[in-house]
C-alpha cells in the first residue's frame, strides 16, 4: 500500500513538473514573424493603400529590394508588388526603420521613428523600393 501511494506521488509530481514546464515554455509572447501579413509589435509595415489601409506588408527584418516580394495582407493590393505601391506606413518597432525610393538603399532617405504611422508623403508615395531597421548608407 505504501509503495503504491509513493508512486502515485512520484507521478503526480512528474505530471507537474511536466505542466509547468509546459507554461513556461509557452509563457513569453510569440516572436514576430516576418512578411506574414499581420503587422505585430516590433514590425515595420507598409500599406497598400492610404490610412492604414489595404494590404499590409510587415518586416521584422530589413529588405534591401522590395521589387520580389508582395503584399500578403488581406484587402485592397493583396498579391501586388510591395516596390512602388505603398501609400502609408506604420512602425510598431522600438527602433527607427529608414526607406528608400531606390533598391540597396538607392535614391532618396527618408526616416520613420519609433511608433509613428501616417501617410507617405508624396517624396515616399508609392516609391519605396528597400527597408531597414538601421541606417544602410
């Protein structure tokens, strides 16, 4: 009888230390995932449209030629190009990404800190062709 009560301890403890080793695992937040359509904390997003609105494309990482990837978002421009057809940006990220209107960080600068969302001006409207979370020239 004792030997049966101090397996079942045994498994008892084995079974929560298994549960909580489980919810440990699982407790942080889930890494942002990069190109996936959901623009998600530390992300960088383009929009297809103005306002925030049509598709999103979000970066995680930088992109030095935006003219091989597409809008995945669902909405308005949805399967579209990303070079030259984004009309508004949000950055969700803690650092400032940087555009440009050329690919490998060509053409004109321009800057978007920390938190910021809005309309591209016309310099950016519909001509960004790379992104970076750093300043690439």
């Amino acid at each position: 009888m004792q030997s049966t009560l101090v397996r079942r301890a045994i498994s008892t403890a084995i079974a929560l230390t298994a549960l909580g080793a489980g919810v440990l695992a699982g407790g942080g937040t889930a890494a942002a995932a990069n190109k996936d359509g959901e623009l998600e904390y530390r992300e960088f997003g383009l929009f297809y449209n103005s306002s925030l609105m049509g598709s999103v494309f979000d970066l995680y990482l930088a992109d030095s030629n935006l003219a091989d990837d597409r809008f995945p978002g669902y909405g308005s421009g949805q399967g579209e190009v990303v070079d030259n057809n984004a009309a508004s940006y949000f950055n969700r990220d803690r650092v400032v990404w940087f555009v440009y209107t050329g690919s490998y960080a060509g053409g004109i600068e321009g800057s978007i800190p920390a938190g910021y969302y809005g309309n591209a001006s016309l310099t950016f409207k519909n001509q960004v062709s790379s992104a970076y979370h750093y300043k690439a020239r």
